[in-house]
C-alpha cells in the first residue's frame, strides 16, 4: 500500500474546527504535508505553488463552493484525486460525483458528515489501491497494422460472461466478449486493442471475427446439453451497415444454430439513433428471429415511446444503477423503473454489474429476471464456461 507519509493533502473547509479536525486525522494517520484552505479560492492559490497529491473539500463553503472548486481543477488540469465531505444528502453527493468525472476529475469518495477517522480512512484506501495497483502490461499500446495481422491470422476470440437465472440459478445465456490471444503477450482485454481497431476501421471485420467464434462455440456447448443463447454486442458503425444483418444471418447458418439462441446486443445510445440504415438492420434481425438486446438502459435518456418503435426482447440495465441500487435511493428508483418499462414492454430484464450477495437479493426482491457480474462469474473461455456451467447446474439442482 501507498506511504501515506509521502503523499501531499490539502484541506478545503470554510468552517475551522472542520479544518483542524481533518488536518489533525490526516497527520494521525502518518500525512507528513497538509496545507489547509478557508475556501475554494484559497485552494486554487495553493495549488499553483504546492504539490498536491489529495483534495479534501467540503461542498457547501461561501464565496468559492467545491463544486466550482472541482471545476477549476479540471480547468486547469491539476492531477489530484478528490475526497468530497458534505452535510448534505446521499443523492446531492452522487450528484456531484457524477458532475466531477464529467470534468474528468477523479474522485476517491463522498464522505458524510460527521466525519469520522473510519470514514475518512475508509475513503482514504481507495487512493492507496489505485495508486499502488501494478503496470498492466496489457496497456502496452498495439498498432492498426498488428491488429490488421491478428485478424487474418484469427487470433481473436470470444470469451463468455455468464447471464443466469435469479429465481433457480440456472445458466440461461452468455455474453460474447473479444479477446486477442496474442502469441507472445498472452489474453489481452478490449482496452489494448479498440482504439487501434477503431483508428484503422476494423470494427466491422472484429465483428464478423468475434459472432463467428460466438456461434461456433455456442454450438457445441448446446451440443454439450448446455442450453444457454448467446449474445454479441453491435457497433454504432456496424448498424450503419445495411447489408449487416444479412451478413449475420449467414454467420449463424454456416453453423445450424436457430437465431433464436442469438442475442444482439446495441447500446441504447446507438438504438434510438433512429437512423434508417440502424432501423432496416434490427428489423431484418428480428424478423428473422434474432433476439434484440437494449444495453447500458439508463444511460441514454430515451423514452419508453422511442424503445417501444424497436422490436427489442431483452433490456439490460446499467451497471452502474445496479452497483448502487442497495446504497443509494435514486439509482434503486432508476433501477425498478427499468423493471417495470420491461414489464410493460413484455421483455426481458437483465442486470449487468452484479458484484454481490445484497445486489443479488434486491434484484431478486425486486422481480428482475436475469442477471450477470463478478458474483456470479467474471468472463471465462469456451472450456472454462462449460466447466462453470455443468457445475453451476449440478449445484442448483441440488
């Protein structure tokens, strides 16, 4: 873990015992430099002269608030990590967390008051993780012109996020994920290779690539007796295409899988575009029997008016109202209104993100149908899958 005797701390707090009782936590928990601050002025004119690792500021302070105090930050490009402390409510906070990744500020956590050495000291362990975690070497940058070789060699491959039951447990699908099995750097994530697949207009071929190693493996798991549908995720610049869903539909009969075990998946962004080309695609897929998802639901702003025109059969809702739903009310509320637009649509639901046993039981509680995340299963091979689920099966039948 980071020395937190060599990391740097300025305290933003108009009110001076608030000031002197962070100031004294921080030097308590071994902080050797913690300059303090009446307001957000005062910060910003220590910024320019001292070396800051840590912000801890209040929100609601005269003259110069946190909120512009984080604005400033992200204006003038301050590489600091920020812990928000606040009386006031849980949604407010959120709120601003939300607005500081907007200006690309990072912060470390929202600390309610009373502060207490336990909740500062909690928020303060998220710094020392993201500082202390160690160089992927994944994030080695990679060319167009490799992942050009890659492709024509078939070096990428799905790998598969299992989606279950929340009633039974039962296996019920699988999402496809691209991978490049690189021959000297091993199994990269997409964050290695997608910027350089979209520099060189390589979506549509990693497409093709990845649905046809989807559909080749679902196969022979269905063959294996696991009935489980697979779903592939859909680019913007893949929709753009008109002659895409044709091009999918003789993917899947190269192999004699029913569209139907199919899933395609497009953010909700993308689907209500409503440009011609993406509409003429999602209406030939379903028409031939696909099945439709809705991705990251929450986070487009559509309405149920604008979904209801799309022949969707699944809705997957955002992983970051599903993290939250057991913490804060209004992404719980964001998270049961999803269930209900799927109730009245007669679709599907699905939770993506679901990290833990209370996620689990609220989604439960709550109606939601299916479910994927690190607590049921982070994203297995082909022969790791079926492993998981003929023993996940074995498990519930119990």
């Amino acid at each position: 873990m980071t020395d937190i005797t060599q990391l740097r701390f300025l305290v933003v707090e108009d009110q001076g015992f608030q000031r002197w009782l962070i100031s004294n936590l921080l030097k308590d928990f071994g902080a050797r430099s913690v300059v303090a601050a009446a307001d957000g002025a005062e910060a910003l004119q220590l910024l320019s002269g001292e070396s800051v690792d840590v912000v801890v500021s209040d929100l609601d302070m005269p003259g110069m608030d946190g909120m512009e105090l984080i604005r400033r930050i992200a204006e003038l490009r301050h590489p600091v990590g920020v812990v928000l402390v606040s009386s006031h409510d849980r949604s407010l906070m959120a709120t601003v967390e939300s607005m500081a990744a907007a200006y690309h500020v990072t912060v470390f956590g929202a600390i309610q008051k009373p502060l207490t050495a336990n909740k500062l000291q909690a928020v303060l362990r998220s710094f020392h993780a993201s500082r202390e975690a160690p160089p992927d070497p994944g994030v080695v940058p990679v060319t167009v012109a490799e992942v050009e070789w890659a492709l024509q060699k078939g070096e990428f491959e799905a790998h598969f996020q299992p989606k279950v039951d929340l009633r039974t447990s039962q296996v019920r699908g699988a999402e496809a994920l691209a991978r490049w099995r690189h021959p000297d750097r091993g199994l990269l994530a997409p964050a290695v290779f997608m910027p350089s697949v979209e520099e060189g207009r390589l979506v549509e071929e990693l497409t093709r690539c990845v649905v046809a190693d989807a559909v080749r493996k679902c196969v022979e798991w269905r063959k294996a007796g696991i009935t489980a549908t697979v779903s592939v995720n859909l680019s913007v610049e893949s929709l753009s295409d008109v002659a895409l869903a044709d091009r999918m539909a003789a993917l899947v009969a190269e192999r004699s899988l029913e569209p139907a075990h199919v899933t395609f998946e497009v953010t909700e962004s993308a689907a209500v575009r409503e440009e011609g080309p993406a509409l003429e695609n999602l209406s030939r897929l379903r028409m031939r029997g696909f099945g439709l998802s809705i991705d990251d639901y929450g986070t487009g702003y559509s309405s149920m008016e604008r979904l209801a025109r799309i022949p969707f059969t699944e809705l997957k809702i955002d992983q970051g109202f599903v993290r939250k739903a057991t913490t804060e009310a209004s992404s719980r509320a964001i998270v049961e209104s999803s269930l209900e637009l799927a109730k009245k649509l007669g679709i599907v639901a699905v939770a993506e993100g679901v990290d833990s046993l209370p996620q689990w039981s609220l989604l439960l509680a709550l109606g939601c149908e299916l479910a994927q995340g690190h607590y049921i299963s982070a994203p297995l091979s082909e022969t790791e899958f079926r492993r998981w689920a003929r023993a996940r099966s074995g498990a519930a039948a119990l």
